[in-house]
C-alpha cells in the first residue's frame, strides 16, 4: 500500500491573470486530498471516504463515467495515456479534508493526487508544470471550464511557508517567503458554486473580446500607465474585464516584492486594490464575500481579499497568528449575524509543500 497527497491552493494575489499567461501568487495550503492504493492491474477502482459507490475506469482513461467525481479520474488517466503513460491502473481509496466548492482546488487536488500515483503505477515522470498542464487539460476534459494551471500548480511546486510566484506564460515561477508571524485564514461564505455552472467562462469570454487591442501582447505585458490609451475603442464591459487583468498582474509584483520586505501595510493595501478590482472591474465577488473582507478588516486581519474563482466561495486574509483565533471568530460570528442564513467556515491553514508521496 502506498500513499499520495495533493494539497489544496489559497490564492494570495494574481486572480482571474492565469487563463491568458498572467502572472500568480498562490500558497498550496495543509489541506488536501489523499490517496492510498495498490498499485498495478488493468483498471482503477477508487472510493471515496465523502462519497457513496466505486469509481472504475480503464487504466487508459476510456469508459468516462457520466457524471460525479469519476469524470477527473477518467480524465486524468486518458490525459496521461496522450502523453505516453503505460496503462497500469491502481485500486485506492480517497480521503480529503479539503471542503468542495469553497475556492480551494479540491478538484485540482484530485486531479493531482490521482495523476501522482498513476505516474508511481507506471514509473512515469513529467516535470511538475509539465504534469500541471495535464491536470488542466484533463480539468478541461472532464467538465469543460476553460481554466489556467494556476490551481494544479500550486498543489504540484508549493513550498512550507511560502508562496509560488507563477508566470503562467512563460511557466517559470519562483516561491516567496510568507511572513512567519502570520498564518492565513480561509472564511468560506457558504455559498457554494460549481466552476461548470458559475459565470467563469462568460468572464473568460469577455476578456478575450478584448485581447485584439493589445496586439499580440499578453495582458501582463500591458503597463498600467499605458492602460487608458489601450481600451480607448474597447467595448465597456470588455474594457473592465482587461482594467481588472492588467492591474491584477501588477499588483501580483508588487505583492511579490511586498512580502519580499515584509511590508506588510502594502500587503494589505495590494489585497484591498484586487478585491475592489475583482468587484468593480471583474465583477466576480458577491456581497457576502464583500462583507467577509470587510470584516476582517475591521477585526484586525492584515490583508484579505477573495480568493479563487468567486461567484461564492470563500475569502483568504493573513493574519497575526497570535489574534487568528480571535479574528475568525469575530468575523465568523458578525457574518452570521448578517447573513443568517448561511453556514460560514473558517479554516486556519499555513502554506504547505506540493503533492508527492507520503513515505
Ligand atoms: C479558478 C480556476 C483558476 C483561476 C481562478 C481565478 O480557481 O481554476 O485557474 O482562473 O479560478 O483566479
């Protein structure tokens, strides 16, 4: 019996960049989907300790199952066939304690973790942001959302206490020391959304009407300076999705270079600067995760902002680690007040090393 893991992600900074090669600042997070397995046989048969019945699917990805979680596993497999994998299958069981639907990648944590231990099955390896890139793909397959490799990257090259600066163009990426002191919290709003349902690919969308008045360049190319004279003959609503990503990717530097001197009044003010760009511009945030940011403003987070697709989900903050507690409770008891209707989570995570075997 051998065991893989694959952790979540919380996004620091860079959001709604990675889908046309911007730049990312995610954490890969002490959360995460596990897999213990045999290795070997011509299929693999998994369960899952959150979900009723056996997934079985041929080692080399064909017979798809039609709905429900099996969809990745199927995905991943027929994914790592193209690119040359033996069809050794595997039969395990799936653990996670990752929540589903809150912004965290736990679909990116499955994909990963299954495509760790079919790469083991088969003594295959790929470089991690090549097998990144696959994960993707295999997400596309599977349900059809065109979304970047910033989520199965950051579960595949993250680091104990530091976050993956990612320029998902060019795929190289750098990890950036996190402050110590602190630790991040992740306020879910308990308002669940699916990427397949949510309005993520009508955003996508809208920002590719845009893309032709860059001539060629990619939105992280863009200076901010140059910003106006570039939308000038943009149609609006596409205009306020390329404002939110050529700011977006700035902010990510900037952020970069923030935690790199600990500054942390800038950390704040940078998290603050994206959550109101992803509001206004990108319009992706809801009032509930408005409201959580605020209010961990108020009860002394350093910096907060959503985190993840939006449309629901949760919010990422930094906090002191001595007032965490403090913090989360407070938010989490004044959101319920105003929101009585919704279960909020609070989750206190550090940043956590990339997916691997657990030996
Ligand atoms: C989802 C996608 C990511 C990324 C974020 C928004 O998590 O899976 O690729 O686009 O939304 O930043």
């Amino acid at each position: 019996m051998r065991t893989f893991r694959a952790p979540g992600r919380a996004n620091l900074i860079g959001e709604h960049t990675d889908h046309t090669d911007g730049l990312v600042l995610p954490a890969a997070i002490d959360r995460a989907v596990t897999l213990e397995a045999d290795l070997g046989g011509p299929a693999i048969v998994l369960r899952s300790a959150q979900a009723d019945g056996e997934v079985v699917v041929a080692a080399d990805g064909s017979q798809v199952p039609a709905d429900g979680w099996g969809r990745f596993v199927a995905a991943v497999a027929a994914e790592l066939d193209a690119a040359g994998r033996e069809p050794i299958g595997l039969r395990g069981q799936l653990a996670s304690d990752l929540p589903q639907g809150s912004g965290l990648s736990s679909s990116a944590a499955l994909e990963v973790v299954v495509a760790t231990a079919l790469c083991a099955a088969a003594e295959f390896e790929l470089p991690p942001l090549e097998l990144a890139a696959l994960c993707r793909r295999a997400e596309y397959r599977a349900v059809g959302v065109p979304s970047g490799i910033m989520d199965q990257a950051a579960s595949l090259v993250g680091r104990a206490g530091h976050g993956v600066l990612l320029d998902c163009g060019v795929l190289t990426y750098e990890h950036v020391l996190l402050p110590e002191d602190h630790v991040l919290l992740l306020i879910d709003t308990g308002v669940r959304r699916q990427l397949e349902t949510s309005g993520y690919a009508q955003r996508s969308d809208e920002l590719q009407a845009a893309l032709p008045a860059l001539g060629g360049r990619r939105p992280a190319e863009v200076d901010v300076g140059d910003l106006d004279r570039v939308l000038r003959g943009v149609d609006a609503i596409p205009a306020r999705r390329l404002r939110h990503v050529v700011t977006e990717n700035a902010r990510v530097l900037a952020a970069a270079a923030a935690f790199e001197a600990h500054d942390l009044a800038a950390i704040g003010e940078l998290f603050a600067a994206s959550h109101a760009s992803l509001r206004d511009d990108y319009e992706v945030t809801i009032p509930e995760l408005d409201a959580l940011v605020d209010l961990a403003g108020e009860a002394g987070a350093t910096a907060a902002r959503m985190t993840g697709a939006g449309f629901g989900g949760a919010i990422v903050a930094l906090a002191p680690a001595a007032e965490a507690d403090r913090i989360g409770d407070e938010v989490e008891e004044a959101y319920r007040r105003r929101f009585p209707d919704h279960t909020p989570m609070v989750l206190r995570c550090l940043a956590a090393d990339g997916a691997g075997e657990v030996t």
